[in-house]
C-alpha cells in the first residue's frame, strides 16, 4: 500500500528529528563533559546551568532563569500552542565526588531531545520545553518547582537516568516505581540533673529519643512490606555523669504511595508523643522538608520511549515490576503531568551507584552515545504526543486512572 501522504511528511519531520540532535552531537557532548569536569552541588550549579541556558539560547530558545525562585533552576521554550511536551535536565554533583549518578548526561538528554524536537515544531504545531532542574540530590529542586505551577499545563514530560547493563525503561505495571519520602527531625527537651547524685531531679530527652526508636521497632511488623523507616540521633548527651536536657534525631519515612507515607508520618508522631509522656519530656516533631511524592510512571508514554529506542538501536532489557526502593524529586512533577524516567546503560556491567566508577562512565564513549540515542527517543516520542491525538488521550487517561487509585 502506497504511503499516504501525511505518513510521507511525518517520516519527512522524523528524520528532521533525528538530523538535528546528530547535528548537534559534538556540542552536546562539549557541554556534558564540561559539566563532567565542573561538579557543582545541589544548589550551586551556577556554571553548570548557565552553560546549558546559554546552548539552548543560541539556538533561539526564549529563556527564563530562577524560575521558582531557585536561581540555578531555569525554563527554555520553542514553539506555540498545545500540546506541550517537556524535557527535564539535571545537573547537580554529588560532595566529594563530583558526578557519580551521571548529572552530566541527564543534562543532555534532556537538551538534546528538545533540539531534536525543536526542529519538528518549525512545521507543526505544540510547544517544546526544557526545564533546568537543580538539587535532585539534595533539596530537591523539581519539587520546590512544582509546588510553584511550574510543570502546570504541560501534556507530557521526559527525562532520562543513567544506569548499569541492567537498566530498563519502565514500560510495564509495577516498574518504574519510587518511594513517597517524608524527612522528620525529632527533637526532646528535658531536665539535666546529676546522674548519680540526684538523678530523680532529671528528665531524660535521650530516654525519649531511645523510646521513640524502640517503638518504631514494635510498629515494624504492622505496616506493609513497601514501608521504611530509618533514622539517627544527632544529639544524645555531652556527658555521661548528666542527664541529657536535649536529644535529637533525623528520620526518612518512605513508602509506596503519598498517603501511606503521610499515615506513618503521623503514626510516628504519635509514637514520639507516647515518649514525651513516658518520660516527662517535651517533644518538637518537625517536618524537616518538604514530601518527596511516590513516582507515577506513565507505561504508556514510556511503551512509545521503548519502542523508539529499539528503532534507533538502543534495545534494552524488557522491563520487570518490582518494588522502589529510593525516592527522586521527579514524584512531585508525576502528580501534576503524566511522566516518564526511562534508564539506560552507560556501563556494560553492574556496580554500585554513587561511586567512582559512575564518575569515569560518565565521561565515556559509551556513555556519551548511549545518551545521545535516548535523546533522540524522547524528541520522537514527543514528536509523536503532538502529533497523534489518540495517544496523548491514552496517556491523559492512564494519568488520571493512576492519580486516582492513589487517592489523590
């Protein structure tokens, strides 16, 4: 059957897609590896995001910088009208270490999809975006950017994270999961005395502080198997031959869902509370920062990533449902835009993350080639959302489903 001829023009636009990231390679590559060999932490990514304002500005994309009022945190555009499909680029280090998970490269991605797409919204309708997004690994950026409307109104929004040979993108129910994360300081205030010469004139903050971990030990075995709940003390005592007047600790909460984590949230209050009256100590029970929300990954957008990442040659692993086991600022921008995180391989084996292994491949051919292909899959993927109306029905529809059984 003869090619019709929309699906001539389309396969025009596609190829146009394509030529422009490979176009742009070299200079994408010159920017990951200068952001390789520049690592700024979690808000300090000055250098870092400016490089990536300025690539995207010289190829005529307007550009707001501070956005949400993170002044490394910035919002590029090309194109008019709905739909509207967004990419999101990190690019913060880790301490110590420089660029252990990669930020170097998710940069890219995420700029090279939108080049690739920039050059399809020159003949068609929608809006392509860029999100600058700084902190993942501390703060967490996308999170104070989303509390400000940032990602409000937008169709559909992508972004790519470097991984072992076992990465895959998360195409199938159940993957692509990550845990809703609630940091909690919980501080006792009490009575310093003697400890051996009038102890009774005391009221112990430790003792509290001990009593509240002792009972989020008991309530272990009474939540569900995707709950966890770990913590520190940060203050415990200056002396053993005093009563300790003052007794902190820090505490992560994480869970499945938003509204799990939120009912152990307040179960460990109500634990720290029973300590305070235990031991006659007064109890501050602070949310240290903002929630991490749980990750509503779209199967459906990410089936389209799949599927053009095998035609431009970069088949993956087929996905598996598994539990998460970490928490990312990307939950945030899941409750208010269908998203999508597909990995992908920068290394050809397994290792532990955060390391120095991640640093070196991170600046490596394959991970440099890889992320150019991943690139070139989401600005077809985002071709594909402006242009087949069914498709962002589906993805709307798995969105509000997914936002639904989570009751939120």
């Amino acid at each position: 059957m003869a090619q019709t001829v929309e699906s001539m023009a389309i396969a025009a636009v596609r190829r146009a897609v394509v030529d422009a990231i490979d176009a742009s390679t070299a200079e994408l590559i010159q920017l990951s590896k200068f952001i390789h060999d520049h690592p700024e932490v979690a808000l300090e990514e000055v250098r870092s995001s400016a490089a990536c304002a300025e690539f995207l500005e010289r190829r005529g994309w307007s550009m707001t910088r501070g956005v949400a009022g993170l002044p490394t945190a910035f919002r590029a555009e090309v194109g008019t009208g709905r739909p509207g499909v967004a990419y999101l680029s990190e690019y913060d280090a880790l301490p110590g270490l420089g660029h252990g998970c990669g930020h170097n490269l998710i940069a890219i991605a995420a700029i090279g999809a939108g080049i690739g797409l920039q050059a399809a919204v020159d003949h068609i309708p929608g809006t392509v975006l860029v999100f600058g997004t700084p902190a993942e690994e501390a703060v967490g950026g996308k999170i104070i950017m989303a509390e400000a409307g940032v990602f409000d109104g937008i169709d559909a929004a992508m972004g790519a994270h470097p991984g072992t040979i076992e990465a895959s993108c998360p195409t199938v129910e159940g993957s692509g999961q990550a845990l809703a994360c609630q940091a909690v300081r919980i501080e006792f205030r009490g009575q310093a005395a003697h400890a051996a010469a009038d102890p009774y004139n005391g009221i112990n903050a430790l003792n509290a502080l001990i009593e509240t971990f002792n009972g989020i030990n008991a309530l272990r075995q009474h939540v569900r198997t995707d709950a966890r709940i770990h913590g520190i003390i940060t203050e415990g005592g200056d002396a053993s031959n005093v009563v300790p007047d003052f007794a902190a600790g820090n505490f992560l909460i994480r869970a499945q869902t938003l509204a799990y984590m939120n009912e152990l949230v307040a179960k460990v209050r109500r634990i720290a509370e029973g300590a305070a009256l235990i031991t006659g100590a007064e109890l501050n029970y602070v949310l240290a920062e903002r929630p991490t929300y749980d990750m509503i990954t779209n199967h459906t957008l990410a089936r389209r990533i799949k599927r053009n990442l095998d035609d431009v040659g970069l088949p993956l692993p087929e996905a598996r449902p598994e539990d998460g086991s970490g928490s990312t600022d990307w939950g945030n921008v899941s409750y208010v835009v269908p998203s999508v995180e597909t990995g992908y391989p920068i290394l050809d084996r397994v290792c532990t993350w955060h390391s120095r292994d991640v640093v070196e491949a991170a600046d490596s051919e394959m991970g440099y080639a890889n992320t150019i292909s991943v690139a070139k899959s989401m600005a077809l993927t985002g071709l594909e959302v402006l242009t087949e109306p069914e498709l962002l029905s589906q993805v709307k529809g798995e969105f509000e489903r997914a936002k639904a059984a989570r009751a939120a």
